[in-house]
C-alpha cells in the first residue's frame, strides 16, 4: 500500500485466498472462521488516528469480503486462476473513498464483474478522517489465490 502524501510509503502485499494451507478434510472449521471473521466489529474509525497502520486495518477487516468477490469469480472455473489486483482510491478529508478502481497496469485478473465487485467494496471502506484535511491517493496491490477445493467444493 502506497500511502502517498502521509509521508509514509509502504507496499504490502495483501494474502487472500488462504492457498498456502492445506485442504481441509472438514470444511465446517472454515466456515466458521470465515462467519467469525463477518462477525467481527468494523474498526472504529471515528476513534482512530489517519495513519498507514489505520488505513491497513480497514483494508484487513474488508479483505474478506475482496475474497468473495474473487471466490464468485472463481464459482464458474474448472481451474484456479491466481494473480493481481492493483487498485487505486483516494481518501477524502472526510474519510470516504472516491475515485477507485482497478488499475490497468499490473493488474492479472481481467474479469470485469471481479472488477467491479471489488470497486463497489473499496468505495463503501471508511477510514479515519485525515488530521491535515486533505486528500489521500492509495494504491494497494491484492494478490488473490485460492485453493482448488474453493473452485470444485468438498473432495
């Protein structure tokens, strides 16, 4: 994540899709995670501070729901399609996220429907309102794998 005009540039590669772990002879403690995770209260913005570290803990607790709109893109597939999702947004003084998207260049997953779906999560995020009343560019890189039990089910 490029947190640009913060005076803090940091890129981190966001891990979602699990694929580095082995499969599951049961499913249902993955499930469970995944409803626990939905659980979880969304960060509290209005008591948090803009920083990179703030600004990642709101993409964390969204991550799942980037992984369902990868996990929907995968539903239709015989084979697992990994790769990279560059977005780009900016956060207002506000705290909103306006202009994102999925950007072009370096970017491996061309499905527009994945597209679109991840934009529509990025544009509902809130963040911490900057202190300095500015606008914040983002770029954030999300590299999406998944296990093959996630595209064919239970095995």
């Amino acid at each position: 994540m490029s947190v640009v005009g913060a005076g803090v540039a940091l890129l981190v590669l966001a891990q979602a899709g699990g694929a580095d772990k082995p499969p599951a002879a049961d499913d249902k403690p993955a499930k469970a995670a995944a409803a626990a995770a939905e659980e979880k209260p969304a960060p509290d913005v209005e008591n948090m501070t803009f920083s990179q570290g703030s600004v990642k803990q709101v993409i964390d607790y969204h991550l799942p729901k980037i992984q369902a709109c990868y996990n929907e893109m995968l539903a239709g597939m015989d084979k697992a399609k990994e790769g990279m999702l560059k977005t780009s947004w900016q956060i207002t003084a506000e705290g909103l996220v306006s202009k994102a998207k999925v950007e072009r260049k370096g970017t491996t997953l061309k499905d527009p429907r994945l597209h679109e779906c991840v934009v529509t999560v990025l544009s509902a995020m809130t963040f911490p309102k900057p202190a300095d009343g500015k606008v914040h560019p983002i770029e954030y890189p999300f590299n999406l794998k998944a296990n093959v039990k996630d595209i064919k089910g239970n095995r």
